[in-house]
C-alpha cells in the first residue's frame, strides 16, 4: 500500500475474476471481491487516497472502488479499450501539488496506452479518509481471523462426533435390533450439531456487524459535528 508508515502491511493482488487484499504474515486475504463478469488484468492502489483501487479487466473496462462507500461492487466503471487492460502506472506531482494534478496511463493488450487526467475527486483525501480504512481492514482482518478460528473447532468437534460414531458401529452387535435405529439416530445428532454450529457462527457474526456499524455511526456524528 501507498501509505507504507500505517498500511505497509496490506498488499493487492489481482487474478481470475477477482481482486484480494492480504496482510503479510496471513494466510488468507482480508477482503476479497466477487467475482465479476469479467476476469481481473491488472490493479493498483490509489497512490493519494488510501480506500481507492484502480481495476482493469478483461474487457478493457477501468473500474474504481471505493471501499469505504462499498465493497460489494465498483463505485464507477469506464470502457477504455476493445481488448483487456494489462498494465497502469500513476504519474503525480511532487509535492502538495500531488493533490491536485494527476495522470493515469493505462495499456493494452493491443499495445496501445491510454492517458487520463484524473479528477480531484480521485486525488484528495478526505478528511480521516487514512485512519477510517485502517479501521476499515482491521475489522476485516479481526472478522477472517474470527471464521477462520471458528471454522477450526467446528471441523474438530465433527470429527469427535465421526469418531464416537465409528466406536458405536464397531461396538454393535448384530442381534441388538435397536443399534441400526441408534447409529440413525446418531447420525441425526451430527446434522443437528452442524446446524446448530452455523448458527451460532452466524449470530456472532451478526452481533460484530451490528456493533461495527454502530461504532461507525457515533464516529460520523462525532466528525459532523465538528
């Protein structure tokens, strides 16, 4: 990332039908986009706004995404070429001047490069736009490490049930006429603990989300009112 001092950690990487940022040290990414329409060519971060990433794809469409405004899809798309968009590079003044006066030069499989001059709007900051997306990824990363963690004693907990399922069939004893209603039954309580499992994996995921959006809330009517 740009701002090395407070994202240096994060990294963009680009393939298929999708982008992912990653931390170092993770081994899984922290944000990952859908997939789209069209696969994903090549990609940078925005060397002046840190929550802004340029995307070119396939069909030679520059996608923009804010992922303070939304993540679920890109803020703004523009047809650039007829073929894919395989490289970009930023050309910005020196200086507090780099607010104000930047170039993106885009190329093509065909060879051909595409210079834009962009607007302020995909220059400038805005005000804690920097601490917001810190925010931003350290919710992220807390919410993969949380699944991740959670996806690990789920998995455990069903191989104890697999297990204890193994001893009762090797313990069953062909007169007994009840054992082939028991392992049902025992099979039974496996999809039930698995049910069970997501749900809880789902409300705690809920109650984060809900107290996130709440913090984000308190810290937009702070800012306002300042």
């Amino acid at each position: 990332h740009p701002c090395r001092d407070e994202l240096g950690d994060y990294f963009l990487t680009v393939g298929d039908w999708s982008f992912r940022i990653w931390r170092v040290g993770t081994p899984f990414p922290v944000v990952a986009s859908p997939c789209g329409a069209s696969q994903i060519t090549c990609g940078r971060w925005s060397p002046t706004r840190p929550s802004i990433l340029f995307i070119g794809t396939e069909n030679g469409y520059l996608q923009i995404w804010d992922l303070l405004d939304r993540s679920h899809e890109p803020t703004f798309a523009h047809s650039v070429s007829q073929c894919a968009l395989t490289s970009m590079e930023f050309k910005l003044n020196e200086g507090r001047s780099k607010f104000t006066h930047q170039l993106l030069a885009l190329g093509d499989r065909d060879g051909v490069m595409h210079i834009y001059e962009l607007p302020r709007v995909l220059i400038k900051p805005h005000e804690k736009e920097l601490r917001s997306m810190e925010r931003y990824l350290e919710r992220e990363l807390k919410r993969v490490q949380y699944f991740a963690a959670r996806w690990k004693v789920r998995q455990r907990e069903l191989e104890e049930l697999q297990a204890r399922m193994q001893q009762d069939k090797i313990d069953e004893r062909p007169e007994d006429a009840g054992a082939k209603g028991g392992a049902q039954a025992q099979g039974g309580k496996v999809e039930e603990a698995n049910i069970f499992a997501d749900e809880l994996v789902f409300q705690d995921a809920k109650k984060q989300f809900l107290k996130d959006l709440e913090e984000d809330e308190e810290d937009g009517g702070t800012e306002a009112a300042k």
